[in-house]
C-alpha cells in the first residue's frame, strides 16, 4: 500500500486518514464542498483539527504532513493513485451508494475499497455494483479514536477478493498497528454487537433494580475487569445521545426475536435528558455532572427522580467479590444481585453470537477486550465464573443456554494443555490459539515454560532462537534492587548459553521507573546508604548490559519513564512500540538520572548530525530535555527530542513487538562487539554558568519554581562535568559518579522529599 | 518514705539546653516567656507539688474515695489542696489566653505535670481531665458554648470529664450505645450508661462538665455514628452560674488497685440535658483531640511516678544499713554498710534514674513539639512538629508508662520487705503506676497505632520527624574522639531500628498479624532509640560545658555518667528487641486456641 484515500473528513475518517499518515502512508482525505472559493475546507480544517487533537491524532510532525486535504467534486479522479480508498461518510445509504458509482468510475481496478460503516450491511452496500467493485470491496470498522483503539472489525462479503481481504488486513495490522478481528456481515458486527447489548442490560437492570448510578458503576466497572468509569460513566463518555441511535440501528436490522430486542426499550428519563441537552461529558452533563456553581462538586442524577445530588459514596464491594467473579455475582444484596442481572444476560448474549456473528470464542473476546477496553473476554468471564455454575444459574433464571455452552459442557474456552494455550472451537474441540507469523507473545511463553533466572520483580524467558527476554515483574514493573539482582544473574548465563537479550514485558505499561514508594520510605528512615546502594547498584547493572558481550534490545511500550527510560538508553538499540511514550521525569520529583541516563542523553545529542560542534550543545539539549521532564508522546516523536536513536525500530502494533525486538536483537549477533565506552569533553563552570543563566530566566518568566532552579543546577554540575574544565576529558565512570553524588543531594532535600511524596499520595507533581 | 524534691536542674537542662537545635524554635514563639520566668514558674510549681500535694499522697490512697447517695467524697485534705491549686492558678497554665488561661508552653507545662504526678497522680487526674476536656471544646464546640464554659474550667472552678467507656465497649468504641435524641430548641436528651469515669463526680467544683458520646437517632453503625456532647452536672442559669441539676448522676465508683483517690464513677444519663460539641457523627474526632494529648499527659504520669519511685528508693538505699560492701566495709563505724554500696542496688537505682532522665529529655523533645505544631510561623516546621508528635505520642504513652511501673516495681525490690508494706510508700508508686499502662489506650494498643497508622501514613513521612534528626546527630559526631564509643552504641541501635521499620513495613502490608506481633518490641526499640539520641546530646552538651568551663560541673559530670550507664547498661536491650521483631509472627501464632 503506497497511498490511501479516505472519504470523509469526519471524526472517524480523519482520525484513520491520521493513523495511516503514522504509519508512514501519504493519505488524500476527501470531502465535500461547502465553500466554493476555498474548496477543501472542509477536509483542510479536519486536518487542522487533527493537529491539535488531544489525545494527538498524530504521533510526529513528519506523519501530519503525509495528509493532504481535497475534495470530492474536484480530486476523485485521484483515488487512481491510491491502493485503498477507505470511505467514512455519513451512516446513510443513498450517499454511499452515489459515492460507489462514482468510485466505480474512477479507480484503478484492483485499488481496495472499504466502509467504515458500523451499521449497514455489506450485502447492501454492495447492491448495485459490479462484480469487479464487489470484489475488491470490504467492511473495515474502525473504533474512535482511530489511533488508539487497537480494534479493526473487518467484513468480507461473498464476493469480496480473499487476496484483497488478507492485503488490507495485513496493511491493518502491521503498518497501522491494528488487530484484525473478522466479523460476519451482521448487524453490529461483535463489538458493538455485544457492547450496545451490554450497556442497555447494565441500564434496564439500574432501573429496574433501583441501584443508583454511583452503585452501578461500582459494582459493574472495577469488579468487572471494565474501566472503572462503569456503564453510566461511560455513557457519559462516548454521549447519552448515541444511544437511542445505536438502538434504532440495531433494533431496525436484528431479526425480532433477537434477545436485543426484548430488551431495547427507552427509559423516559433518558429521552427527557438528551431533550435537555443533557447529553453526557460533551452536552451540560449526563448521569454525572460537576456542579461547578457548589464549587466543582461531582454529582449523579437520581434514576427515580431524574434530580441531581452530590456523588454518593458508593456500596462497598466485599474484598473478595473486588477480583473474584464468582464472589462478585453471589455477594448478599445489591452487589450480587446487580452483577448478575448485567453479566448474566451479556454473557450468555455474547456465547449466542457463536454461529451467527462469529464462528470463534476468539474473535467475540479480543473484540470486547480492543473494542470496549474490558479486562476480559465475554469467554474469558464464563471461565471465570465456572461454565457448569453459569449455566445453572442461567437455567435457574429460566434462560435459554446458548448452544456454545451446552457443546461446553462444564469444559472451559481457554486452557493450557502441554505449555500450549488452546482455545474451545465452535466444533467442541480444543484448539491451539494460533499466532500470526510475526506474533510472539510473552504471556504465551510464559504458559509454556519456567523462567530462567526470577527475583521478586523481574524474571528471565527463553524466548527461543538463542534469544531470553528480560521481563519486569513488580507492580507497576516499577524497578528496584531486585530487578538488578536478577540483571546481574542474567549476564553471565546469557554470555554462557545464548546469543542475545531483550528487555520486554506485557505489563500496562513498560514501566515507570523506579520503586519510588520504597525509596521514599528508605529516604524516610535515613537508610541513605540503602538509597546509595539502590543507585550505585542501578547504574552497575545498566552498564553491565551496555557493556555485555550479546546485543541487548530494549522494547519499550506505553510509559517508559525515569528508570525505564534509562535501560532503553543503556541498550545496543530500541525497538519500541510506537505508541511509546519515554523520558526522563526525575526532576518532576527533585531528582536527576540517577542510571546513567544523563551520559547517554549527551551521547545521543552529539551524535545527532544536526548537532552544532562543541562541547556546549549537547550539554545544553540534555539539559532542555531533562530538566523539563520531557515526555515523548510516540516514539517517532522520541525521535524527534533524542530518547531514541534514528536506527531505532519502531513497531505499529504492539502484538509484533516481541518479535520485532527479537529479530532485531538476532540481527546484531554475528559479529557483535559491545559499545565502546564514550569518553566526554564537557564545559565545566562555565558552560555550568550559561545554563543557570537560562534557569534563571525561566524562574523570571515564572516557569519554573524555586526548587526546580536547585534541582536544574545539580542537572547543570553533572552534565558539565562538574570542576571538569574544556580541555579536560570526563569518562563515562567520572559521569556516573558526579550523577550518583549529585543525587545523593538531592534525595536529603526535604523539598525533593515532598515532591515524591506528593507524587506517591496524588500522581501529580508539586510545584515548590 | 516517700521523698521527693523536683528535679529542677534537669528540667532545666532539658527545657533550655538540650533542644535548642531541633528546628522547633526556641519558647521563642512565646516571647514573653523568658527563661527567668520559667525558672519561677517551676520553682513556684515544685513548692506546692512538694508541700501541699505529696503530703495528702498516701494518706489519699489510705482513704480513697468514698461513694454515698450519688454524692462522691474525696479523701481529707484534697478539697483544700485543689482549692489551693486553683488559687495559685496552676489548672490554666497552658490553657488559651483568650479564656483566661495563661498560655504557658507546652514544654514548660509537660514538666509542671511530671512534678504534680510524681507527689499526686491520683490528684493530677481532677485538673488532668479538665484540661483534656478544654482542649477537645476549644478545637470543636461552638463559640456561644466555649464563652460559657471555658472560662470558669480554665479557672478551675468547674471540672471536665471524658465519658467514653460503657459496660460492654472499651476499646471498640463502634458497640456503643449511649442515646442522644433532639429536644427541638437546639439542646439534646442523653440516656445510658458509662463506666471507669475519672471524675465524673467529686467534690472540688461547684460544677462538672462532662463529655459524652453518643448516637443520634439517625446515626450510622459503628465509629461513624458517634456524636460528643457537652453534659453539665448542673445547667448554668441566666447569669452562667449552676442552676437546676441536670439528669446526670454517678451511680457507684469503682473499687481499684491503685490511684484511689481518684473517683472512677459508674455514671447514669437519664434524659440528661447536653449540646452538640461539633458536627453530628463525627464525635470520636474530636475525642480523639483530647485523647491525643491525654495520651502525652498519662506518659508524663508514668515518668512523675518513676522520678518519686527512684528518690525514695535512694533515700531508702543509704538509710538502710544491712551487709557489708563486697570490697569491704565502707563504713566501719557503723553496725553495717548502707545498701547503696551493693553493685545491684545500684543498678536498680542507676536503671530507675536512666529511665527518667531518658524520658524526661524525649518528652521535652516532643512538648517542645506539641508548640512548635501550634504556633511556629514557619508552615513546614508546623507540619514536621505534628509529623513528629503523631509519631511520638503512642511511644510517649507507652514507653513511658512501661518504665514508670519498671521503676515503682524497681523501688519496691529496693525497699525489700518493707516496701511490701502499705506504710512504706511505695507499694502505691507500683499500685498507682499500673493503670497509665492501661488506660487511654492500652499500651498494646498504642504500639499498634504506632506500627499500623504512624508507621505507613504519608508513606512513612511522619518517621522521617524523628530518623533524619537522629541520622544527621550520628553522621555529625562519628569518628574518633570522647563520643566515639557512645555513637557507635547509637548506630548500631539505630540500625536495628532502621531495619526493623523497614522489616515491618514490608511484612505488615503482606500480613498485618506480622506487624502486630511487631508492635510493641518495635515501640520499645523506637524508645529506647530516642532516649539514647537525647542521652548522646547530652554527653555533648555537658562534654562542651565541661571543655569550657562552668559553674554547673557536678550536674554535668554526673549526667556524662547517667548517659554512659544507660549506653552500657540499658541500650543492649535494643538487640534483643529487633532479634524479636526479626523473629516474625510464628511462634504467637503457631499456637491452636486450646493449647493456651
């Protein structure tokens, strides 16, 4: 795919256009013509939109130029240039059907076209069209926003091309990052499908039951593996007006006996709040509001009496029901009886699709997991609560078991058989969970094997090929001594018995530096030596790593920060997901790198070809980027500030990191010599004195706290070298040392003390 | 015998020189009050202490309280005695200028209360629930209330009680049952039963204003429930003078092993009059006010026993001759050598001593932190100094209470067989002494307040009040010289204590019952730390007067000697706490119920 088309500057339609412009892809976006002297303004200003999106749409400047605005009337005949046309119009037939005769007319037979429809059937959209057209022609359902939702529903007709499908699909997956689920051309595909069935349940079952909005939430987000917004506040979230939408949609293409329909019913209280503007988080509010006439106070409305009270406390969950189903569905009163009045009817909804919508258990649990952001599969959920025990309380209730389920029999969908994860096939038979070619999961391996070497927070797989991937296993994979310790370990028996490393985990997030609760609490009992040893120990084992005789590969993930910054610094190259965002934080905290992270962000700097010559300016970029606790928000943006080198490898979707860093880490074997160690020629006081200069500006214009120049000008004497002078050369290990004692000064600062503890207690940093 | 003469040179030592570097502020947040000022005051204080309250001591406990028609009598010679008390002004020391109090701080208060429980601890409680009582109305009741009561109990003409404790609920405070029901014109009708009240009827004051918790008709289960009310023996009448009795009677006091003199009354509400003190349901708030500081005030009971215990036990020990030295005869003239020779007498006495000057100096430390949390200008020495004293208050409480009964009992083995007998005197020390372990909180309790909530609050923020001070005093006085020996001795403790708080933070948040079976070795090794930090400043301190010059030579070479037995002699017991908190949960717990 060298260039796409994307019909339709909406929400959905730029935010894709958007998402191929990441992946590297030139994207014409087209729409109509509303203003004849300025034609593209209307794709023009989606665009511009797009720029300022939050969250971005775009993850570098590169990728913002690669869209190009036009419209319909005048550049159709463009989509001859384009592999695949992507159309995101209004949810109305005729207009698609007039913009396929059109696109008939104009493109390159063989060039993919596909709706991002979410409600109209293939079969209809295709009426009309020729056999060719209908050919190459497809459903691809994108979820909002399209950058960030993992999910892609796609929907292959009867005559859709398989080649096309598979094309598309694998552009989908591997340059824009998405998994593909195939869907049947049904009404709602899966997760909407399952979704809209869930929402409207956990509603009725609110009214019905008489639990209060706040409750409802409790019991049917957290417990439930389902963000904590719950069912209300997630309504809330995506507009109260969507739902009578999505319901007319559904109900008008669900045949009338679909469970869907028995329970589709309006709540007058709903229509009246949507009638008042009422219409969630975008509207004057929804089933919560900030009122912030009684001073920013958070408020629910009353399901009774439609009036709004200040947010209630909500019922306590029991702690056991807090992880487990089982104990959540039976808890006495309210929390039991609520979460089996949404579970109960969901998941035996979800299990009923088998057949119809989807042949695969499979598909219906990636597409709530990606699609909806629930913690677990509907399958996944019935594994959890206990087939045989669901279906009795089904029959109980005098439900209908779902066929799935009585082919089940008690047996689980997902087991571990012989370190293989299988899967129960619409057949009855347990089947192998089959990775795409490129696909390699840690979570697999992991059902699969023992670790090589573990600690208490960090662990050692042999990820095959010669190549141990090293895994973070504390909470929040936040770094301690014992992710050293196990560093330490590794070293050796990598260098004996493999060829190479790489630094990978499944976690939320890669990780957020180190365990600042514990060295908040060592700083606490003036255990110095014990935080001495913490960073001493750190900044060993990273250059240990660097310096190891086997190529280490460090693939970073969602946040790498502070420390998990630094072991990506400390690694021969990155490949990193691109939705990676990594920085050094520490002066967030009244800290500087402690790891060595302040030596390699020099290196990086000076080896930038755009580097001015000196020894002044990579100091003074080092300085910029770590003293504002700059973030990157993508890694082609990581690029942009220097985290990450211009060889560094970046990978769109985050099942092919695994595989990606592996590859590239076996690539480096043949003939590997480790990193020579880079020896600094710094500036010393003076070029110490010109970046307390620009400090001092900064607090001028009242950027910067008072504490944040004492935390700057510790930043400044390591990344000057200190007493060093220019004709001196500082060595990687003098560097180190300076960081170490520098930090060490830092760490007995009671303002620094106060900034991590209100970091700890709040997540946000304090400005003293 | 018992023998007391306030220990005026110490207290000294430790209000004006020991402290002086822990960021607190001088009494300089009191101005007015200068060193020769409070020099008078606790010389004025000892007199009375000495001459009015020890004297009624023993026969007080002789006597005891007695109980008749809902009328309580205190023993021969208290009426007088509190009369006098009020007179000289002593209740409103501390108390708010603003009502009439005198506005002392609390540094110079604290030593005040040492000396009025060391001669009377059955006496100190009558002014001591008061104050208490002050306290919790100052910070929570509303301003038409604190004009119409403060003033005449900051005076001392009307009391105050705390009534908590009913017949099934001690501890567990969520049993409660005490009714308080709307009469409609903005006052309540209380109704229940309340047990162990101190003073909650006597006959000192011409009224008494008890608190009471109890639930409101539409109060929550448990803690949060609990609402405190203001309940006046008799209501104050247009003028504000004790008008019509209220429905609130004691209907029996207690029989007790100790502190006799004492009314511990059984106490019965029947539609008894009372006002919201705070917002509904949030009652044990500002109990907790006053129990915090209580809390402060029953440790300082405990070091006032200690203190009277030690001196009459050295009184006794060179009056009773028995036996010669075991390096001969010291006094050959005599018929026998006076005990005081004796290497175990003496380690009685020096133990007794070293905890009360150990306890003396952390507790000035943490008086001098109950000012600086009030009034220091500076928001981050506010915060440090309420950091510190939550930290403190269970090891004060605890700490002190332990080793003012060690010391009573101490004083008794002293006394031999004679200090079995009543006439001895200090049978009571040991009998009075026993219930400050208990009440308020038993010390159980307090050394799991310590490890369970001060421990972890603020991710530990509230330790940090009490090792860095501790840390930087090591780092600064290492290395060779006089200290040497001394600072090692307090590094090494220190590194248990480090250890062991780093141990129970990490098992107590997997299993609280680990952290439990912690607590009170843990709060023993805190103390034993702090009294070694003050007892190493000391040795400083009288090393730099001792290097210049001064006219104090005695007191400062004997108080090097104090630190240096308390170093060689007491501080070992840090070990055998932190190798018992190492030791975990599993012998407590290895045991099945029917092997007890």
């Amino acid at each position: 795919m060298k260039k796409l088309c994307v019909i339709g500057a909406g929400t959905m339609g730029a935010g894709i256009a958007a998402q191929a412009a990441n992946a590297g892809v030139p994207v014409l976006l087209l729409d109509i013509v509303r203003d004849a002297a300025d034609r593209n303004s209307v794709a023009a200003g989606a665009i511009e939109r797009l720029k300022k999106a939050e969250p971005a749409a775009f993850m570098s400047k590169a990728a913002a130029k690669l869209v190009e605005a036009g419209n319909i009337d005048d550049d159709l005949g463009r989509v001859a240039e384009c592999d695949w046309v992507i159309e995101a119009i209004v949810e109305k037939i005729e207009l698609k059907h007039a913009l396929y005769e059109k696109l008939e007319s104009v493109r390159r037979p063989g060039t993919a076209v596909s709706s991002n429809t979410s409600t109209i059937p293939l079969e209809r959209l295709i009426e009309g069209r020729s056999e060719a057209f209908a050919r190459d022609f497809l459903i691809t359902h994108f979820f909002n926003p399209p950058r960030y939702m993992r999910l892609l529903e796609v929907v292959a007709g009867p005559k859709s091309d398989p080649e096309l499908v598979a094309r598309v699909s694998d552009f989908a997956d591997r340059a824009m990052g998405k998994s593909v689920v195939r869907a049947k051309d049904t009404p709602g595909f899966l997760a909407n499908r399952v979704g809209t069935y869930w929402l409207q349940a956990a509603i009725n079952a609110a009214f019905e039951l008489g639990v209060s909005v706040e409750d409802a939430d409790a019991i049917g987000g957290k417990p439930m593996g389902v963000p904590k917004t719950g069912i209300f506040g997630l309504v809330d979230l995506v507009g109260i007006d969507l739902m009578p939408y999505l319901k007319a949609s559904l109900t008008s293409t669900l045949p009338a006996n679909d469970p869907y329909q028995a329970i589709a019913h309006d709540h007058p209280l709903i229509l009246k709040m949507i009638a008042d503007g009422y219409t969630g988080r975008k509207g004057k509010g929804g089933f919560y509001r900030i009122n912030k006439e009684a001073g920013k106070v958070k408020e629910a409305i009353n399901l009774n009496t439609g009036e709004y009270t200040k947010a209630a406390k909500p019922v306590s969950i029991p702690s056991a029901a807090q992880k487990d189903l089982r104990a959540l569905i039976s808890a006495p009163g309210v929390v039991g009886a609520y979460a089996w009045a949404v579970l109960g009817p969901t998941l035996a909804y979800a299990a009923g699709l088998i057949g119809e919508a989807s042949d695969d258990i499979l598909a219906i649990d990636t597409a709530m997991k990606l699609g909806y952001n629930w913690k677990y599969g509907p399958f996944e959920l019935i594994d959890r609560i206990g087939g045989a025990d669901f279906v009795a309380r089904l029959q109980a209730g005098g439900r209908e078991v779902p066929a799935i389920l009585t082919l089940a029999d008690g047996r689980p969908f997902y087991r571990v058989e012989e370190g293989q994860r299988q899967y129960l096939g619409a057949d009855g038979a347990y089947h192998a969970i089959a990775r795409p070619e490129g696909v390699l999961l840690l979570e697999d391996i992991k059902a699969a094997s023992k670790p090589l070497l573990k600690t208490a927070s960090a662990a050692l797989w042999d990820i095959g090929d010669g190549v141990v991937a090293l895994e973070f296993t504390g909470k929040m994979n936040a770094l301690d001594g014992e992710v050293m310790k196990l560093i330490e370990r590794a070293i050796p028996l990598v260098t004996e018995q493999y060829k190479a490393l790489v630094v990978y985990n499944e976690g939320s997030n890669f990780s957020a530096g180190a365990n600042l609760g514990l060295a908040i609490f060592a700083i606490n009992i003036a255990a110095w030596g014990e935080v001495e040893k913490l960073v001493a120990g750190g900044q060993k084992a990273y250059k240990a790593l660097k310096y190891a005789p086997f190529p280490v590969v460090s693939a970073p993930f969602g946040m790498a920060l502070g420390g998990g910054c630094e072991i990506c610094l400390n690694a021969d190259a990155v490949q990193a997901h691109a939705e990676t965002y990594i920085g050094l934080v520490e002066c967030g905290v009244g800290l500087i790198p402690g790891w060595g992270g302040c030596g390699e962000l020099m290196v990086r700097a000076a080896e930038s070809p755009k580097a001015p010559k000196g020894p002044m300016p990579p100091v003074a970029k080092a300085f910029e980027t770590i003293s504002t606790a700059t973030v990157a928000k993508s890694a082609a943006n990581a690029k942009e500030i220097g985290y990450l080198r211009p060889g560094d490898g970046i990978t769109m979707n985050r099942d092919r990191l695994l595989a990606d860093a592996k590859a590239r880490a076996l690539s480096m074997v043949e003939g590997y010599t480790p990193p020579t160690p880079p020896v600094f020629r710094l500036p010393g006081a003076s070029g110490k004195t010109a970046l307390e200069l620009a400090v001092k500006g900064f607090r001028a214009r009242g950027l910067a706290t008072p504490y944040d120049e004492v935390v700057a000008d510790k930043l400044a004497t390591v990344l000057t070298g200190g007493d060093a002078d220019v004709v001196d050369t500082v060595t990687e290990e003098q560097l180190l040392a300076l960081e170490l004692r520098e930090f060490m000064t830092l760490v007995r600062d009671s303002r620094t003390q106060a900034r991590v503890e209100h970091m700890l207690t709040t997540g946000k940093p304090l400005r003293n | 015998m018992q023998v007391y003469t306030a220990p005026l040179r110490d207290m000294r030592f430790v209000l004006n020189e020991l402290h002086q570097d822990d960021g607190f502020g001088g009494l300089s947040v009191h101005e007015e009050f200068t060193q020769d000022l409070t020099d008078a005051v606790l010389e004025e204080a000892a007199k009375i202490c000495q001459d009015v309250l020890l004297p009624i001591n023993l026969s007080g406990d002789s006597e005891g309280c007695q109980y008749e028609n809902g009328v309580v009598r205190t023993p021969k010679g208290f009426k007088e005695a509190y009369d006098q008390f009020v007179q000289g002004g002593w209740g409103g020391l501390v108390m708010p200028v603003e009502y009439g109090g005198q506005g002392l701080p609390e540094a110079v208060g604290k030593l005040v209360e040492e000396m009025i429980c060391a001669t009377n601890v059955s006496f100190s409680l009558y002014p001591g629930l008061t104050a208490g009582a002050v306290t919790a109305l100052n910070a929570y009741a509303s301003e038409e209330l604190k004009a119409a009561y403060l003033p005449k109990m900051i005076s001392g003409e009307w009391s105050g009680t705390m009534n908590l404790t009913e017949p099934h609920c001690g501890t567990d405070l969520g049993l409660l049952r005490t009714k308080a029901e709307p009469v409609g014109d903005g006052s309540y009708k209380l109704t229940g039963s309340k047990i162990f009240i101190s003073a909650g009827e006597q006959d000192l004051t011409s009224n008494i204003i008890h608190l009471v918790l109890a639930r409101l008709p539409d109060a929550p289960k448990g803690v949060k429930g609990i609402s405190l009310f203001l309940v006046p023996k008799f209501l104050p009448d247009a003028d504000g003078n004790p008008g019509a009795r209220n429905g609130v009677r004691a209907s029996g006091i207690e029989h007790k092993m100790g502190i006799k003199a004492s009314a511990t009354c059984q106490m019965q509400f029947d539609d008894a009059i009372g006002w919201l003190v705070g917002e509904p349901h949030r009652g044990l708030e500002a109990m907790f006010t006053m129990m915090n500081a209580e809390r402060v005030g029953v440790g300082i009971q405990g070091l006032g026993i200690g203190e009277a215990a030690y001196q009459s036990a050295v009184w006794y020990a060179k009056d009773r001759l028995q036996g010669r030295s075991l390096s001969g005869a010291k006094y050959p003239d005599k018929a026998a050598d006076p005990i005081i020779v004796h290497p175990d007498v003496r380690k009685n006495l020096l133990t007794m001593r070293a905890y009360n000057e150990g306890c003396r100096a952390l507790g000035a430390w943490v008086a001098r932190g109950l000012d600086a949390e009030r009034h220091a200008a500076d928001p981050e020495v506010r915060q440090r100094a309420e950091d510190f004293v939550a930290l403190m208050t269970p090891v004060v409480k605890a700490l002190f209470t332990d080793l003012g009964h060690d010391s009573a009992s101490l004083a008794v083995q002293v006394y031999g067989g004679h200090g079995y007998i009543h006439e001895s005197g200090v049978e009571q020390y040991q009998r009075d002494a026993r219930i400050a372990m208990i009440y308020e909180g038993t010390n159980g309790i307090q050394a799991l307040d310590l490890v369970g909530r001060k421990m972890g609050a603020h991710m530990g923020r509230l330790l940090r009040s009490f090792f860095h001070p501790v840390s930087a005093f090591i780092e600064e006085n290492k290395g060779e010289g006089p200290m040497q020996k001394m600072i090692e001795g307090l590094e090494k403790a220190f590194g248990a204590l480090q250890l062991s708080t780093a141990t129970i933070a990490e098992k107590g948040l997997k299993d609280p019952e680990e952290a439990g079976a912690a607590a009170s070795d843990y709060l023993r090794l805190l103390g034993l730390v702090g009294m070694a930090y003050c007892f190493a400043k000391a040795t400083k301190i009288a090393g730099l007067q001792l290097f210049f010059g001064t006219e104090d030579k005695a007191f400062y070479e004997t108080k090097i000697k104090t630190a240096t037995f308390f170093f060689e002699k007491i501080l070992p017991q840090a070990t055998t706490h932190f190798l018992a908190i190492k030791a975990g949960k599993g012998a407590l717990m290895a045991f099945a119920e029917d092997e007890f």
